[in-house]
C-alpha cells in the first residue's frame, strides 16, 4: 500500500495556520434581559443597590433642582415594592453606602438582621430588613453635612465616619460606645484594622482611632482621602486625590509611615480589593494593583470612572463611564494580573457613580444599575454553567506572526512532500526556508534578552554619575529626567511614582513643555525627536548606565535618574 497519499495529507492539515483561541465574554446584550424598571422621580441614585437574601434595597439622594426627599426603598426580586422611607430632613450629599448587618450578639446585646442608614444630617438608623421598622438611631454632630462614607462592623459595633470624626455604636441598641474627633471628611469610609479604624480627610491626613479613642495622624500631602483605606498584605492602601494627578500610598501601619508611592490619574473611583490584588480607577485608566508585597500597577485598561466599583463574582467587577460616549465596564481579572474589560450600555448610562449590585438566586443572576435619573433598571441572565477559568492575552491578533507561522508549516511540509518524492536538495532548500523563518520569529526575543543580560552584567564602575551639581537639592531621593537638545540642557526633578522610562519621560516632557515623538516597534517604544530634533537618533542611561532596552521595557526605582541626549554626542 502506497502510504505517501497518507502523509501529504497529515503534513496538509499541519500547514494550517496556528491561531491563539481565546475566550472573550458574551456581549452584554446577549447574556442579560432588562427585567424591570422603578422610577424614583427628579431624585439621584448614587451607591450601589443592595441585594440581600430574595430583596433588593435602593437609596436615593435628593437632586439639586427636584423637591423629592432622600428615600430608603425596598423591592422583591419581580420588581413589587415592599417598603420605604423618606428623610425629610436630609439634603443633597447622601452618598453613604448601605450596610447590611445579619442577626447578631455580643457583649452589649443581641440585635435582628438590619440594615445600617448614614444620612447628610448625621442621622445613623437601623432599620429591620422585613418592613423597615426603626429599631434604633444615632444623631451625629453634622457640620453642613453629616454622614457621607462608607460604615463597617467591627464585631457587636458598628463604626461610623461622621463628619468631622468617628463613632462606635452598640450594634443592638445604637448607644455610643466611642466618639474621635479628626478631620473633615466626604465620602471618606471607614476601615476596621487589627488594633485601629482607619480613615482620611479631605486635607489628605490619614487618621488611626484606637477603640478607645485614641488617635494618630499621618499627613499625606496636599489632597483628598475619600475612600475607606484597604488592608492588603504589603501594608494600607490609600489613594490622595489631587490636581493634576492623585498618589497612592502605602502606609505601614506599626510605624504610620509612607512606604512607598504611586503616580495615578485624577479623581480616582473607590478601589477594591481582590486576592492580592486591588482594583481602582480614575479619570485616566482602571489600574489593577498587586499588593503581595508591595503594591506596584500590574495593567490598566482606558476608561473613565470616579464612584464605586461593584463586585459581581470571582474576578468579575462592574463600574460606570463618568460620561456620556460609554456605559458601563465588565472587568475581568486574571490569576496572573491581567485585565480584560468589556464595555455595554443599560439604561443607566451617563455619569454615574454608583456600582451596580449583583445577586444569583436559583439558577439566575441579578444585576441592578441605578441611574443618576432616579431609575433602577434589574436585569436578568440564567446562570452559565462553571468553566476552568481559561487564562486570556489581551493583545491583538497579529498578522505578521501568523503569517510567518503559516509559512513554517508550509515550508515544513513541503520538505516532507520532497523527502517522500527522494528530491535532496529540495528537502534541504525548504527547511534553510525554515530555519529562516525561525530566526525571523524569535530575533525580537532574543535581542531583548540579550539587552537585559548585558544591563543586568553592566558593572557599577561602568556606570556614569549621574547627579548634576546643577540640579535643585530637594530633587534628591526623586525619579529626575534630563534632555540635551541642541547643546541646551532640560531638566526636572521631584516626580514619583513612574514604573518605567517611557512613562517618566512623557511625564517629565509634560512638565517642561517639550515636543516628543515616539514610535511602537516589535522592540517596544522609542524616542524619534525631541523638540522636532532627530539628529542620528536618541539614546538614554539610567542611573549613570546607557539602556540597552526600549524605553517602555526599561523599568525604575523610586529614585531613578534618566538622561537623553542625542547618539552623535556620545
């Protein structure tokens, strides 16, 4: 029997060209249907809705032109109304996310499955989940507005910020149990610690209140702390809002000292934490942050976002665009810190802020959106079946890659037809085709291996000083950029937070107003000009060593100096 028919055949299929599956997720549209609606009327809806057990809890603040009060209301999974309750005297800030506190008991009582209600006059109530009854109340000091953060229960307590400081209120009857005094706050939540509550100020000071009152500062610099700090394992996680950018901190908590900073965008969306890692966002981008043991950006995705960040599952976030051309988010988080984001639109698009709340009951998901037009839109989705979670490379298809992969196999099969046919020298011209092929593929990775041994192998005495007499004192201990352009020296110093070249470079361009022009390689990115000036290329050292990587690969330190100037000075 003539087997070569056989082999062509095999070495036919093995010529198909090898493509990367990858597993995307559904589009919005498609995997949820629009249950029902509730029309709260000339009212925002700005926290997250609550499911718990088979209900949903909705909490409106009042708008700025409508005359309807701030409303606590509750709903059954179909959409009936169950409950409500209004605060006559509440105004315009109720920004407190609900909190839901299960049957209880402790050393000061016992108390039923309620819900906990902050409202701008400094009202604090425990409402029962069945009807909304009053079980008790706590009226705070407020000081324009009362009760604006996010509150935690710290066994039989419940730990309020208010305005100007922080409450512990006996979980069963409201009496208070400990009052401090800090700074004035603004949707600034409260974090319970091992021995401590934490919580910011909108003069950036990051406060420790032991239980009993006592109380620590740290001040963070000029800017606004609006979000309960997270406890990660590398040390406490806080975001300073400022212009033009905002800083994350990472705050030891024995010593109450910086660690460490990192440079984000403005107005920054209150982070949450998953695993090891800590997802936020702002004005620029969402930033996935791993916080093992220091707390450095692993990814971002572009995408507006300043409110809340809600939780929908293992790895899955949901969040508002802060603007009218997007919807809404579906993140994605891998094992490995990567992001994968999915953009939709529900009926609550257009600067929202408040997470969507997210419950599966039998068989079927819940999401409900509240809109910054006083409606809660619920949507539903049968519940898929568990798949293993299935790593994904969020990079575009590429051509080139795939039709050089395409040819290998090609030129592999061809010289497996001509080895059946006993043709020698046409075997050996399609595998050098091959080889070539091979050598085309993996050059990209070789040189930049090659690069980072000879940087890693770069002896210290090689390296350059990289200091300037000339440069400002307080530069020192900061990440510092350097440009010659035409024999002129640009510096400036006193930037923080930058992870590589490229980054700090933009940022320091920025800063001195200089014109630059980069271009994306297989390599990574490069500088092309500065200031329109090209020259015979540009090249650049870091801490005195000249780079041998693109600018984007080359990562720094909290103090790295880098310095460009033109190839013909060297």
């Amino acid at each position: 029997m003539d087997l070569r028919p056989l082999l062509l055949a095999a070495l036919v299929l093995f010529t198909l060209p090898a493509v990367n599956a990858s597993a995307e997720p559904g589009a919005f549209e498609e995997t949820y249907t629009l249950d029902w609606t509730y029309d709260f009327g000339g009212s925002y809806i700005t926290t997250a809705p609550l499911f718990v057990d088979q209900q949903l809890f909705v909490r409106t603040s009042a708008s700025w032109g409508g005359d309807n009060s701030p409303a606590l209301a509750a709903f059954s999974l179909d959409g009936e109304p169950l409950w409500s309750h209004t605060n006559a005297n509440s105004t315009h800030h109720d920004m407190a996310p609900l909190l839901h506190v299960a049957e209880g008991e402790g050393p000061c009582g016992s108390w039923p499955n309620m819900l906990i209600v902050g409202w701008s006059d400094g009202q604090i109530e425990a409402r029962s989940t069945d009807d909304g009854a009053l079980i008790w109340a706590h009226q705070s000091e407020p000081t324009i507005w009362g009760i604006t953060g996010a509150m935690a229960v710290d066994e039989d307590r419940i730990v309020a910020p208010t305005r100007s400081g922080v409450v512990a209120l006996c979980a069963s009857n409201g009496l208070l149990e400990m009052e401090a005094q800090t700074g004035l706050g603004w949707r600034n939540g409260v974090t319970i610690g091992a021995e401590e509550y934490f919580l910011g100020d909108e003069s950036g000071l990051l406060w420790g209140v032991t239980r009993d009152g006592v109380v620590r500062s740290i001040d963070l610099g000029e800017g606004k702390i609006r979000h309960a700090p997270l406890m990660t394992t590398a040390g406490l996680f806080v975001q300073v809002q400022g212009v033009p950018f905002s800083t994350v901190h990472l705050i030891d908590v024995d010593d109450f000292t910086s660690k460490s900073t990192l440079r984000t965008g403005t107005s920054p969306a209150v982070p949450v934490m998953y695993d090891s890692f800590v997802l936020s966002a702002d004005s620029e981008a969402i930033r996935l942050f791993s916080c093992a043991d220091s707390c450095e950006e692993t990814s971002r995705v572009s995408f507006r976002s300043n409110g809340e960040i809600g939780v929908l599952g293992e790895g899955q976030f949901s969040l508002p665009f802060n603007g009218l051309e997007r919807g809404w988010g579906f993140v994605n988080v891998s094992s490995s810190g990567g992001l994968l984001l999915e953009v939709f639109t529900t009926g609550a698009d257009g600067y929202a802020t408040s997470a969507p709340g997210s419950l599966t009951y039998e068989e079927m998901t819940y999401l409900a959106f509240g809109s910054d037009d006083s409606v809660v839109y619920v949507y539903t989705s049968n519940q898929t079946p568990a798949v293993e979670n299935i790593e994904v490379d969020q990079m575009e298809f590429d051509w080139f890659v795939q039709g050089m992969t395409f040819l290998l196999f090609l030129s592999l099969g061809a010289a497996g037809v001509q080895f059946l046919r006993n043709k020698g020298t046409s075997v050996l011209r399609f595998l050098s085709i091959y080889l070539l092929i091979i050598a085309l593929l993996i050059v990209d990775q070789v040189a930049v291996q090659w690069s980072q041994f000879i940087q890693e192998n770069t002896s210290d005495a090689e390296a350059q000083e990289a200091w300037d007499s000339s440069w400002n004192e307080s530069w020192r201990g900061t990440q510092i950029v350097s440009i010659t352009i035409e024999g002129e020296l640009h510096s400036v110093g006193g930037l923080e937070g930058y992870t590589n070249a490229y980054e700090l470079t933009m940022a320091a361009c920025e800063e001195l107003g200089l014109e630059i022009r980069v271009e994306s390689t297989s390599l990574g990115i490069y500088v092309v000009a500065f200031e329109g000036v090209t020259g015979e290329g540009w090249e650049y050292t870091v801490d005195g060593r000249l780079a041998t990587l693109a600018a984007d690969s080359a990562m720094l330190d909290a103090a790295s100096i880098v310095q460009w100037y033109p190839v013909e000075a060297r």
